[in-house]
C-alpha cells in the first residue's frame, strides 16, 4: 500500500478488483475518501455540539401572540363591545390564523391569538401587527394604545428567585426593581414578574368632607392635576444673543410642588383666593396599597417575606445561555457594592439545570445502548467486524448533530431519542455489510477486494431498499398537523437523518477502512476452523432450516395453516388492543409543582393571608419538597404558562398561590406527578373542611407542549348569564364522572356585583353629564393612574394616582367599605352643587361575571378539569353522552364542543394514522419496483401485521397506556420488520437462482438468515433496555419496538418461508420474456 493509501496495481491484484470501475475502486476499495469523509463528521458534529441550542424539550417556533389593550373606567361589556369585538374583527380575517381567544375584564381586554403551526413566524407577526392598527384606528379616543406580545407555546419561568432578609419591605422592592430592570436589559429576556411587589407612587386620597363643603368636583381635581402635568417642546431660537432650544417642563419633580397645586379659585375676581390640592387631598410618597404577598421557606424552614421573580424568554432564546448571563448579572450586582445589606436571594427553579439533567439521563441510556450493542456484535461476529461496525455509529451521529444544526433544529431530548431509536435500526445495516464481507472473506475465501465488491453486489441494493423502506414509513410523520405534530416533528426528522447517514457511512467509509483490519486477511486454502459464534449459529440454522422443511414447507396445506394460525392470532391481537388505554402524553417525573386556591370572590386579602398559612404549614413540612413559595392574592407561575392561562386572572385578593420545588428523585419515594396527585386529595379534604366554596388547582410539570386542560368543554352561546348557567351543568356533570378533579370554568366563580343605573332624566335636570358622572363615581370607588412623577433619577418615573380616603381604609385607596360610607357619595354640578347617589343612580345587587371570554369571536365559557386514575379518551367516551342529551334541553343557539387533551388527541392520532397508511403505500411501492413483483410485495408486507401482533399483546398483557409516543415506536417497529422481510425475501431469492427449488429455497432462507436477523433482534432489544428502565415517559415508545420485534422475529421465521412457497410461480427462476 503506498502513502496515499491506495494499492498498487499489481499482478498479485486479482481481474475482478483490477478491472473494477474506477468509481468502485475510488469509493468502496480506497479508503482516501472514507478516511475525509470520518474526518468531516467527526470535526463537524463537534463543532455542531458546541453551537447547537440546547434544551429539554423542543421550543417551538408557533406564531402566536397575546394583544392587550387597556381602557381605564371601562367595565368588561363596554371593552367587549367597543374594544375587543373591534380588533377581533381584523384579527379573525387573516390567513393562517387557527384560533382566536379573548376576555374583555374590567379597564381592559386581552386577546390571544394562534396561527397554524405551518405559518412563517415573522410573516404572521407582521400581519397581526398591520391588522391591529388598522382596528385602532376605530377605537375610542380613551383606549391606549393596543400591545402586541409574540407568546412561546410554553410560556412558563426559565429561572426563578426570591429575595428575602431582614431589609424592610420598601428597600427590597426598591432592589426587585432594580434587579428586574437589569435583567430584562439582557437580549433574550422578554419579561420579569415580580410576585409580591409594591410599586412607589404618589398617592393622592380626596377627603369627602372637603369636597363637600367647597362644593369641588372629583373631576376638576382629576382635570387639574392633569393639565398641569404636562411638558412640551415649542421649537429652537436662532439667534446670535439667545441660542436655545425651548419646552415647557410641567411635570411634577416634588411632593411639595404638587401639594401646592391650584384646583380652584373661588370668590369674585378682586377678592378671590386659589384652593390648593393639599386642602381638599392628602398627598404622599408611598408604596402602593398592598394587594398581594409572597414568603419563602427553604428544606422545611419556617416562611420569611419574600418577592419572587420569574424570569420568562422570547421565544426561540437559548435558555443555557441565557441563564448563564441571569446567573452573571445576579453575581455582578451583588459584587458591586449597591446590594443592600442584609438582603439575600435564593435561586428555586432553574431550567438551564433541568436541561443539562434531561439531557445527561438520555445520553446516558444512549452510551449504555452503544456499549450493550457493541458488546452483543463481539458475541455474534468476529471482533474486527464488530469493531468496524461500533466506530461506524458515533460517526454517523456525529454526523446527525451537524445536519440537525444545518436544518436549524437544538439539541433536546427529543433528538437524542430519535438517535437511540436510528441506533437500532442503523445497527442493522453495518451487521448486514460486516456479516456478509466476513463471509465472503472466511467463508468464501476471497480477498478483502473481491470481498468488498462481492458485498457490495450482494447486499448494497437489499440494504439501500431496507433504509428506503423505513425512511418512508417515518417521513409522514413529519407532516401531522398541530402543535402536536410540530413537537413531535423532530423526532422522526432526527431518525431519518441517521438512517439516511448510516447508509452512506456504511458504504462509503465501513467497507474501504476495514481495510485496516481485515486487509490482510489471507484466502483460505482449506476448511477454516469455526469459532463458537459460528458452531452455535450453524447449529441453530441446520435445526431451523430442517424444521420448516418438516413443518412449514413440505406442502401447500402445512402452509395454508401457518398462515391462518397468523392471522387468528393478528385478530387477537386487535381484540386485545382495543381494552387498551389512550391518552397523548405520559406524566412526567418534574421537579416544579404550582398550587392555586381561588377563595370565595368576597374573601379579602387578610383571609386569604390565613387559609395561606394553614396550607402553606402543610406544604413546607412535605419531605420531597426543596423550597416552597407561598402567593397571597396572586396565582402560581408555575400552574400557568400556557397562553391560555393569559385569558384568566392572576391577581385578586381571594388568590392563594404557591411555587413547590421537589427534591431529586433519589430523595423522594415516587415521582412527582404521584406525590402532587396525592397532596391533591390531601388539600381538598382540608379545603372542604376549612373552605368549602373554594376551587383547588394543582398542576404538575408536564414534558409534552402545553396545550392548556386535559379535559375543556367550550360551551358556546350569546348571553353570558345563560352561559354561566350551562356551566354549573357541565361542572356537575363532570364532578360526577369519576377520574376528574380540578373541575372549574375560566372565568372562576361569579362575583357579587352592585349595578348603579342611571336616572338620565334627574341627571339631565340637575345638568351632569354621564360621562362625568362615571368619572366622579370611578375616583370614589377605585384609584386610577392620572399622570407620571419625575423621580431623582429621572429614568424611573412613577404613578400619580387619584382615590378617595374613606374612614374604614385610613390612608389607603379604595371603596366605601360599608353603607355609611356609600351614603356619602356625592357627585357634583358644574356649578358645585351636590346630590346623593340615590337622586341619580338606581342600585340593583347581583352576582356577573369578573371577564366576558370569546372563543372566535363568539361569546363562550370553557369548562375545564384535569384527569386522575383515568385517561382523557375514557372519560369523556363517559360524559359524551351525557352532555349530548343535556345539549338537546338546552336554549336554541347554545352549543357544547369538547376541546383540550381529547380534541388534540383525537386530530394527532387521525394525523398520525393518515401518515401510518400513507406509508404504508409507500412502502409497498418500493418493494413492488425493487423485486419487480406485487406477490413478493405482499410476503414482505406481511411482516407488518407480525410486529403489530406481539406490540398489541404486550401493551394489553402489561395495562399499559398506548401514547403517541408508542404510535411513533409502531411506525419504526414496521420499518424494521420490513428489514427483517427484505433480507429473508431476497435470500431466498438467491438461493433459486442457484437452482434451489421453492420449497427448499424457502426453508433455507429464513434459516440461514438466523444470525443477522437474531443479532439485530438482540441488539435491538436490549439496547432499548436502558431507555425502557431510566424513563417512563419514553417506555411506551421503546416497549412497542421490543414486543413487536419479539413477535416479528420469531413468528417471521415460519409464515414468510410458508407465504413465500404459496405466492411464488414454479417459474421463478427463470428469465421472463417480455415478448
């Protein structure tokens, strides 16, 4: 061999490898192209691992946005009619929007919008942005202006904190502040919340009685305070004596200079004298009214005060990265010199880590299935062969990472699965090249060229129709629609790159480089002693071959019977399949759990304070909990995340929230998702004892795309007191339906309301105006922002707001607490004559809605509940009747249509079947054009139903849950069943050619392809073994390839040889004349 590594040509070169074709010998005899091609992947798929985004589960690039608008004073029918119905009507028009979902609250309205999963991100959110603007155009003059949020899928906290310490409530919100302006300066950040916060403002309190006896409206001090906070530019002087740019500066910079504000002159115009705002208000620097609270406990410890922040990224950010810099600019600032003394923070979720975890389990059971698969190629072949074939694998994965970054995809566990489930089918193409140059070496006698070339001849059009094959049985799964099928996507996408790289790595770099260990090999000139692989292997074939020859082959009739004994056990098969369960997504083993209480709509926020702790007393004290955040009138982050949860409140003061963190799995007994079922029966049997009116929400971490409740029941109408009504029905009927907890709707529970309706002809009379009155009426009952005060800084302004100071609330903004206190409502004249609200206003009690929800653009309420001890599929096959005949007593108009987990499930599985039969086609077309025969098609085909046999058996045996996980295993078990058939179709084959009759051809085939059938049946198996073990959310997956491949391996090996006697001619071996 000279330098370059190419054999000279010699006498000592046989014919066959000399007169080879110059792209023969190149690619398949030489090993310079090879040898560059291992050097590409290798440097490549490194460099790919070192750029490649890294996260646990696929972050997927779905256009979907959130689209706010606020209108302050507007009550939810009015941002219904006049705001949200406005935007929803251009929104609803564009092409490619899927679902448009909204909820019109009190001052403001939220929109969120989804388009298809297929839409182009940036051309989506353009358009979005172009039709909102249009609608704003026709918005009142009020309104703000709309904001458009781009939302993730899974839109929950990537890392989150607390600070707590012995610094006082106002300097650490001070420095949560200044912290959450930091990190959202960080590119990747799209948002942080501040659990617990109390924004700084100034806080004017109009004192009643001084209004009264001025006879001073509300609004002429609302007008007041406005129109004299203002600034405005009014242009450039050019001259050579005052060069100067001049602007009026208004805007209030000082407590004092607000407080001596002029709201009004009274007296005539010689004597009069200017009411300042300090006469009739008090006015103060001060933190806002609290309306929620956070603590923190840690192992156990007892709950300190404490602010949470959440971190939460744009979409398509690289979270490790992104953490990474959070963690620096934390580090930083407490090295600085500005932290307070005494402050800490605690760091108590942080999904960078999770990642690193996920992604080390699943590496790991992806070396463990390199090892074991190595390991079992020593045992069943020579070690060189075994050697070639176990460095071919981290060469074609290293190939894998570099076309998955090429094609934009990260590294998530998604993909390293995909890589696991390629491994075994892979494996078997390097075992069909290895097994047969090791024939054609040993067995035969050739050199390593002739070897190489007779190989090629023999087995590279067999193996380039097997990875067809499976490569076309797992393409449509990468056209199922949805979210779903965007998740899932790049996994099979992930499988077919390896297979698709291992076929070439096999061809064009195994073959030539086993040069280096098996070119010196020698022809044999006698009998070649056999080592124990081959003694046990011909053994085993000798009694196989003759058994079918006994058994199987011997007659048409033998035959017939193994071919219904197959079938019956197919229909069995199917029977016991069809007890089985269905559900999407398997549980996860997660470590964060969010827990929201809703108290009755009544509760206030000291209650709520108290039912916090009495529940918060049994969280901290759970020994699989590593930290717990308790909320008071704020919900849990960590129950949200989806942008459903958007259209629902997160803060009231009947809220209770908490954010728990488990301990790793080696400090607990059972995974997370059966800790938080049993704490879900813990809390209710307390909340029933404690507060019976209370809905509990307990939502554990899921791995699958957030696609909001497991169970929604979207009930669709025109008035939304006959909605709420349909409601209460559904909720009772689903509380009735064993399996589901959590049941509620998403607009919580009905909130007592006092309707003042107006007297227009009294108001007309006493000369107030409605819109005034509404004005006056909104700074009596609330305290509303009225401009902005210009702090020292000058960068972090402030609220001004305007409230009312009622005795029962002695320097805090809000309502009149009792009915004395709403006696002594007033509202004004012009002319500052006053009148009691009785003389204007007709008060009528009753219970409304806090939010006024739209599912496309038609007014709705959805219904939802989460499942326990039962699949989704199962239950609502139990409540679909049911609400069909409710739905027939039902008002004309109102309608009920079954969304969340069901819905999703239904459309992915009918997607993934449609893929299923798709491939199959496909798959029957390349066996028809590669053995030119429909009867041959159809023997290999059968191979299908085999697998399918032994996947049906095992799921029923075993109870367990068929996911979509387990149809993506089906699809991949049919490609290699097809392997399997293609080999054993094809030897046979052979074996006519060379002048064997059917019967023995038969026979002989599906024998003497034992060792390479059983060794990728090994491998196969007990290299998903490891998978299988360490993780019950794939186990599905892995579990539907082994049985199946269980059953195909065996019962292959009798009814192809019998289906291969009764379709093929007698006339087989022979040249058909096309004349």
């Amino acid at each position: 061999m000279n330098p370059s590594g190419e054999e000279p040509a010699s006498a000592a070169e046989s014919a066959e490898v000399r007169n080879a074709h110059p792209l023969a010998r190149f690619f398949f005899l030489q090993p310079i192209f090879g040898t560059l091609l291992v050097a590409t992947l290798l440097l490549g798929g490194l460099m790919a691992y070192l750029q490649l985004v890294k996260e646990s589960l696929p972050d997927l690039d779905i256009p979907q946005a959130t689209i706010t608008t606020t209108w302050p004073g507007a009550d939810p029918q009015t941002m219904e009619e006049q705001v949200t119905d406005l935007i929803e009507d251009e929104v609803t028009t564009l092409q490619g929007v899927r679902k448009v979902n909204s909820a019109s609250f009190d001052s403001f309205s939220i929109i969120s919008v989804e388009f298809d999963a297929s839409a182009e991100t940036l051309d989506a959110m353009t358009r979005l942005r172009a039709a909102v603007a249009d609608a704003e155009a026709e918005l009142p003059a009020d309104v703000e202006r709309p904001t458009i949020k781009q939302a993730s899928v899974d839109d929950r906290p990537i890392f989150t904190f607390t600070l707590h310490g012995a610094s006082g409530s106002a300097l650490m919100n001070q420095q949560a502040r200044r912290i959450r302006d930091a990190l959202e300066r960080i590119p990747g950040v799209d948002e942080v919340d501040i659990g617990g916060e109390r924004e700084e403002i100034v806080q004017i309190l109009l004192r009643p009685e001084r209004l009264l006896a001025l006879g001073l409206s509300p609004s002429a001090v609302r007008n007041a305070v406005q129109q004299a906070n203002i600034e405005q530019p009014f242009g450039e002087i050019r001259s050579d004596d005052i060069g100067a740019v001049v602007r009026l500066e208004g805007r209030f910079r000082d407590v004092k200079d607000l407080r001596a504000l002029p709201i009004a002159r009274f007296g005539s115009a010689g004597a009069s004298r200017a009411v300042r705002l300090d006469e009739v208000a008090s006015v103060r620097r001060m933190q806002e009214t609290e309306t929620t609270r956070a603590f923190f406990s840690d192992r156990g410890e007892a709950f300190e005060p404490s602010l949470e922040l959440s971190v939460r990224k744009m979409p398509g950010a690289d979270t490790v990265k992104l953490v990474e810099a959070l963690r620096q600019a934390l580090a930083q600032m407490t090295e600085a010199g500005a932290w307070p003394a005494g402050l800490e923070y605690t760091v108590t979720q942080d999904e960078a880590a999770q990642i690193w975890e996920s992604l080390e389990d699943v590496f790991i059971s992806a070396l463990q299935t390199m090892v074991i698969v190595f390991i079992i190629l020593l045992l069943t072949i020579a070690w060189r062969e075994a050697i070639v074939a176990g460095l071919s694998v981290p060469v074609t994965f290293a190939g894998v990472l570099l076309v998955i970054l090429l094609m934009g995809y990260s590294l998530n566990e998604l993909v390293v699965i995909g890589m696991v489930i390629a491994l075994v089918m892979i494996v078997d193409v390097f075992i069909i090249l290895m097994e047969g140059l090791h024939d054609e070496i040993y067995n035969r006698g050739l050199s390593f060229g002739q070897g190489v070339l007779a190989t090629v001849r023999r087995y590279a059009v067999p193996a380039f129709a097997a990875q067809l094959t499976t490569i076309l049985a797992l393409v449509p799964l990468m056209s199922i629609s949805g979210t779903v099928g965007e998740f899932i996507r790049v996994l099979p996408t992930t499988t077919v790159v390896c297979l698709v790289l291992s076929f070439i790595v096999a061809m064009l770099c195994s073959l030539p480089l086993s040069r280096l260990l098996l070119g010196r090999q020698r022809k044999l000139d006698g009998a070649r002693k056999a080592g124990l692989s081959d003694r046990v292997s011909n053994w085993a074939v000798e009694r196989l071959e003759g058994w079918n020859t006994r058994w199987v082959v011997r007659s048409r009739g033998q035959a017939w019977l193994w071919l219904f004994a197959a079938l019956a056990l197919f229909m069995v098969s199917m029977l016991a399949f069809s007890q089985a369960r269905v559900e999407l997504f398997p549980p996860t083993d997660g470590e964060r759990l969010g827990i929201n209480i809703e108290l009755p709509p009544t509760a206030q926020l000291a209650y709520a304070q108290e039912v916090a702790d009495e529940v918060g007393a049994l969280l901290k004290d759970k020994p699989y909990f590593e930290s717990v955040v308790k909320l008071v009138g704020l919900k849990s982050p960590f129950a949200g995340g989806s942008v459903a949860a958007a259209l629902q409140p997160s803060e009231a003061e009947n809220f209770v929230g908490f954010s728990a963190i488990f301990r790793p799995r080696d400090q607990r007994d059972a995974e997370s998702h059966e800790l938080a079922e049993a704490l879900r029966r813990e809390l209710s049997e307390y909340l029933q004892g404690r507060v019976p009116a209370a809905q509990l929400l307990v939502v554990p971490e899921n791995s699958g795309p957030s696609t909001g409740d497991p169970i929604e029941i979207q009930l669709i109408g025109s008035d939304m007191d006959q909605l709420q009504a349909l409601s209460r029905q559904v909720q009772g009927l689903l509380m009735r339906t064993p399996g589901t907890v959590d049941v509620r709707d998403n607009i919580g529970m009905l909130k007592p309301q006092l309707a003042l309706r107006p007297d227009r002809e009294a108001a007309d009379y006493f000369g107030i105006g409605h819109g005034d009155l509404a004005s006056q009426l909104r700074i009596a009952f609330s305290s509303d922002e009225v401009g902005t005060f210009v702090t020292e800084s000058g960068t972090d302004n402030i609220d001004i707001r305007l409230g009312t100071e009622w005795p029962s609330r002695p320097g805090e903004a809000g309502g009149p607490r009792n009915t004395d206190e709403l006696a002594r409502v007033r509202a004004f004249s012009e002319d500052g004559r006053s009148f009691a609200l009785g003389q204007l206003l007709k008060p009528v009690q009753s219970e409304a809605a806090i939010a006024i929800s739209h599912v496309d653009g038609e007014r709705a309420l959805t219904v939802m509940a989460k499942n326990e001890g039962r699949t989704v599929t199962e239950i609502v096959a139990d409540i679909a009747p049911e609400l069909e005949a409710m739905q027939a007593q039902w008002p004309s108009g109102y309608r009920a249509v079954i969304g969340g987990e069901s819905a999703d499930t239904t459309e992915t599985f009918f997607s993934a079947l449609v893929a299923l039969v798709i491939a199959v086609v496909l798959v029957v077309g390349v066996l028809v054009l590669v053995f030119s025969s429909f009867r041959q098609a159809i023997i290999i085909f059968v191979t299908m139903p085999l697998a399918v046999i032994g996947a049906a058996l095992g799921f029923w045996a075993f109870d367990i849950t068929f996911s979509f996980f387990a149809m993506i295993g089906l699809v991949s078990l049919i490609g290699i069943a097809i392997n399997n058939g293609i080999i054993m179709v094809d030897t046979m084959n052979g074996y006519i050619q060379e002048g064997m009759s059917i019967a023995e051809a038969a026979a002989a085939g599906a024998a003497r392809r034992l060792r390479p059938l059983l060794t990728t049946a090994i491998t196969t198996i007990v290299g998903l073994a490891p998978l299988a073990i360490s993780s019950a959310y794939y186990r599905p997956l892995t579990l539907v390839i082994i049985f199946g491949l269980i059953s195909v391996s065996v019962l292959a090996l009798f009814v192809v040889p019998a289906l291969f006697l009764l379709l093929t001619p007698a006339d087989a071996g022979q040249p058909k004349s096309l004349d």
